[in-house]
C-alpha cells in the first residue's frame, strides 16, 4: 500500500518566498532605517512604562490592565487589504498618537510612488486568514 502524500511544513515560522516577493537583505532586518531609531523606540517604550506605573499608583492595578486591552482591541480595527490602507484612526486616538505630526506624515508616503504595486486583495485575505504565506504583497515592483 501507498503512503498518503503529504506536504511539508514549514518549522520557524512563514519564510519569505522569494520568487514571489522578491530578494531581501539581512541587513535590513538587523538595523534600522537610522542609527537614532533604536534609541528612539527604547525611550518610547521606557516613557509609556513609566507612565503606566504612575497611572497604577494613582489609580490603581485595574486602570492599567483595563488600558492594555482597550489597547489590543483598538489594535485588532483594520480595513481588508485593498486600495484604501487602514489608518488605525481609533488607536492614534487613543494613544495621542494623533497629535503628533512626524516627517512619516508628510514625507514618502511608499503610496504616492510611482513603483508602488497595489495590494491583491484575494492574496492579502489569505494571508490574514492563514491560508497562505508570505507578507500580504510586494509593496514595490
């Protein structure tokens, strides 16, 4: 008797498929786009800890708690992949992350390119799905 056949997995996560999407470098997955960058997300991160251990103290264990999952839940609002990306309006919002105006606002903007490739939206649901691989599509030809 014959085995059924099977298909192997993949063991460590999705692997970038590089026929579909193209070749990456490691060097971009290691360091940043800037050398400030890291110090920039570590004092980010250092702030919003702080100032979750001062809301803790004044208010109690529970405002924090209660914080992080209004946090997960507005972080979970998205569009389907398409034409129109997902602003995450809800969660800047909430954060105050609206308030601030950063150089990503105005400056490239990876949309108003001209190489830019739009997003496949049956590719991008199967993605998000996790009925198939790979990032949701190539954001440049």
């Amino acid at each position: 008797m014959e085995s059924p056949k099977k298909i192997a997995h993949e063991i460590g996560g999705v692997k970038r498929d590089a026929l579909r999407f193209g070749l990456n470098g490691v060097k971009s997955d290691i360091v940043g786009s800037h050398p400030l960058e890291s110090s920039y997300e570590s004092g980010k991160k250092s702030h919003e800890a702080m100032k979750r251990t001062i809301i803790g103290h004044t208010y109690g264990a529970a405002l924090p708690l209660k914080m992080d999952m209004d946090r997960q839940i507005l972080s979970r609002f998205q569009r389907p992949p398409g034409p129109i990306a997902s602003s995450m309006l809800g969660l800047e919002v909430y954060t105050g992350a609206i308030d601030n105006f950063g150089f990503e606002d105005y400056l490239n903007d990876p949309r108003d390119s001209e190489t830019f490739k739009p997003v496949d939206l049956h590719h991008g649901m199967e993605v998000r799905l996790g009925m198939s691989k790979g990032p949701v599509a190539p954001s440049f030809l």
